[in-house]
C-alpha cells in the first residue's frame, strides 16, 4: 500500500481540483456538477487530517528565519 506523506495527498488535492476546474473551463460542463465535484475533492476526512498534520508539526517544529524562503 502506498503511504502518502500529508504534503503529498494536500498536493494531490489540489491537483484533482485544478482538473475539475480546468475540465469546467475547457469542456463547458455544468457548474454545480462542478461544485459538487470540487466539494467531493476538498470535503474528505484524509485531506483535513493532512492539513491538521502540516500545521501542528509546522507549530511543533517551526523553521527557523534562515529556513524561510525569500
């Protein structure tokens, strides 16, 4: 089974909703299908617990000001 870190399936949310959205763009489908498809993609209790995940450990372990980007 592969085990996704909690950035990889954030990540990979994203990626399915930028498709949804890219798919209503290109193919003109109906909006509220869309909606509905975006909710099915964001309403998901693995994606909370990755979001959860990401921001308790960025609050255990926090970077340090040279980690920051520019």
């Amino acid at each position: 089974m592969d085990r996704q870190t909690p950035a990889e399936k954030i990540e990979q949310s994203y990626d399915r909703a930028m498709m949804a959205l890219a798919d209503y763009l290109t193919h003109q489908h109906d909006a509220a299908a869309t909606v509905d498809r975006l909710i099915g993609i964001l309403d998901r209790d693995a994606l909370r617990d990755a979001i959860t995940e990401v921001l308790v450990d960025s609050r255990v372990h926090p970077r340090s000001k040279s980690d920051e980007p520019v």
